[in-house]
C-alpha cells in the first residue's frame, strides 16, 4: 500500500483525505490517526506539513 501512495500526486493524497470522503483523514481527539496513516508518511516525506490538514474528529 505504501508504495500505490508513493506513486501517487501530492495533490491527489491530500483530496483523498479530506473530510466528507469515504477514507478521509479520521484522529481521535488525543492526537491518534485511526485512518490515513499511509497518506500522511508518505505526505511527511514529502515535507507536507500535514498538521494543517482539515480532518474528522471520531470520538
């Protein structure tokens, strides 16, 4: 899985994880990634600050 999302554009990655999408980017309130922990390693490696990324709080 981690190299599809290396292959993947930037651009595509963060559209992937926004709120509302059936894999968005999903933290639980203390800071855990419960969804998108591929997309963001790979979006770190590439110097995204990925803490600026809009998110679903799951309780």
């Amino acid at each position: 899985m981690l190299e599809y999302w290396r292959r993947q554009s930037t651009a595509t990655i963060v559209e992937s994880l926004q709120p509302g999408r059936v894999e968005s980017l999903q933290v639980k309130p203390d800071g855990r990634i419960m969804n998108g922990n591929t997309r963001i390693k790979v979006l770190e490696e590439r110097g995204v600050d990925v803490n600026r990324l809009p998110l679903d709080l799951t309780p």
